[in-house]
C-alpha cells in the first residue's frame, strides 16, 4: 500500500507540499532568498509556476548563498 500512495497523491499530501514552499518562501530560505530572474517575482515570493522553483533562481541562489543560522534572530551576531 505504501507504493500506492507514492502513485496516487493524496490531498494531505499536497497541502503538506505547498506549506513547505509557503514556509519557505515566508522565511526566505534557500532559493526563495533571491528574486526569480524568469518570472520577475521578489525574495520571499512564491515562483508564479505552483510548488516549483524555477531553475534560474535556483542557479542564482546556487552562486550566492547568504549564510543564515538555523534560528538567525536568536542567535548572537559574531564580533
């Protein structure tokens, strides 16, 4: 049955999904830290293609990554 499931999504599956993206997005992590060269939205926003990141943002993100900590407001700034 598990293999069915990977076949078949089901909409929990889905709405787990596009949380992840809105997550992301919302805290601008990984590729949604850089606007999106294709479709032209800003850092933080949703690609306009639904639960995809575009290659380009990912590829810009890939050349310049900004360094953030897991929790980065509680954690101290080095001196």
């Amino acid at each position: 049955m598990p293999l069915l499931s990977a076949v078949i999504p089901s909409p929990a599956a889905d709405a787990a999904h596009d949380a992840a993206h809105e997550t992301a997005a919302r805290f601008q992590h990984g590729a949604y830290s850089v606007p999106c060269p294709e479709c032209h939205v800003p850092a933080g926003v949703l690609c306009l293609a639904r639960r995809n990141v575009h290659a380009a943002r990912r590829n810009a993100y890939r050349q310049n990554p900004k360094p953030t900590g897991l929790v980065p407001l509680l954690v101290g700034r080095v001196r």
